[in-house]
C-alpha cells in the first residue's frame, strides 16, 4: 500500500508541477511597448538601431501627413496668385489634389475650362506627385475643402473624412 501511495503522491506531483509550468508560461507574445509610452518607435534610440526597416516604413507616415498639408497650401497659394483667382484652398490625398477657387470679381461666374486648365497646371507644376486634379468654384464644396483642411492642421486625421471626401470628389465629377 505504501509502494502505491507514493506512485500516486509521485504522479500527483509531476500532474501538478506540469500544470502549474504550463499555466505559467505566455501563451504568445503580445505588444512589447510599454502601453504608458505614447511616442513613436521610430524616435527611440534602440529602436532605430535594432528594425530600421520598420522605422523606413513608419518614419514616412508620420511626416507625408505634414509635408502633404504644406504641399496643399503651397497649391492653394500658387493658384491664388493666378490673375482670375480671389482665394483658393486645396486638400490632398494620394495624388489627387481636390481645389475649392473662388474668382476674382472680373471672373464671377462659371469655372470655364481654361482657368481649370490653369489651377491644373499650378497643381501639378507645384507638386510633381499630384496625378490627378478637381477643381470647383461651387461656394458650397469651397467651404467644405476648406473646413476639412482647417481640421486637418488641427490635428484631426484624414482618414475621419474619408465619406465626405468621396462626396465631394464625386460631386466633383460624378462616376
């Protein structure tokens, strides 16, 4: 009786240093950023050094957002200096540059093809990445490019206006 007590203390024993291994170990590795550090890995000395391919990639990311908010105002600045044009704002995402104008009093009235053509040119002679260009003199999208840019710079993302971007692209230009 005791040979067998201690057979079961023995495999009792094993049963409960297996489960209390098993129970212990991670099951997979999760985010290894401590959840109270807010900045980017990218800007962390040991980060750059150990994955510089992660930082190639994120690096970017983080600065096009700014650097496409001061190409769009670089646009909106070279149109408005076009004769024909009062004001103008301008919004980008991809390559296409979305351009609300507003026209100088001798020029009130419809957007005519050659002024587009012109708002076109500023755009793609300014940004040579801007592929595509829609432009309107329509007060109402004028005002809606020119709020969305406004909550842009202030920190609001893009992506936020996805729907209502699509909307004016395609009032713009309808499919």
């Amino acid at each position: 009786m005791t040979k067998n007590k201690r057979l079961l203390l023995f495999l009792v024993s094993v049963i409960l240093v297996i489960a209390i291994i098993v129970g212990c170990a991670p099951t997979e590795k999760r985010d290894e950023t401590p959840t109270k550090d807010t900045t980017p890995k990218d800007t962390t000395p040991e980060d750059t050094t150990k994955d510089r391919d992660t930082t190639k990639e994120e690096k970017p990311d983080t600065t096009t957002k700014d650097t496409r908010s001061e190409d769009a105002k670089k646009i909106a600045d070279k149109v408005e200096d076009l004769e024909e044009v009062d004001s103008a704002t301008c919004l980008i995402t991809d390559d296409t540059a979305m351009i609300g104008v507003q026209f100088s009093e001798q020029y009130k009235g419809e957007l005519t093809d050659e002024i587009k053509e012109k708002v076109e040119d500023v755009a793609k002679e300014t940004d040579k990445d801007i592929t595509k260009v829609v432009v309107t003199a329509d007060p109402d999208l004028y005002k809606r490019i020119e709020t969305i840019v406004k909550d842009i710079a202030e920190g609001k993302p893009l992506t936020g206006f996805k729907d209502e971007i699509d909307e004016i692209l395609n009032r713009i230009q309808p499919k």
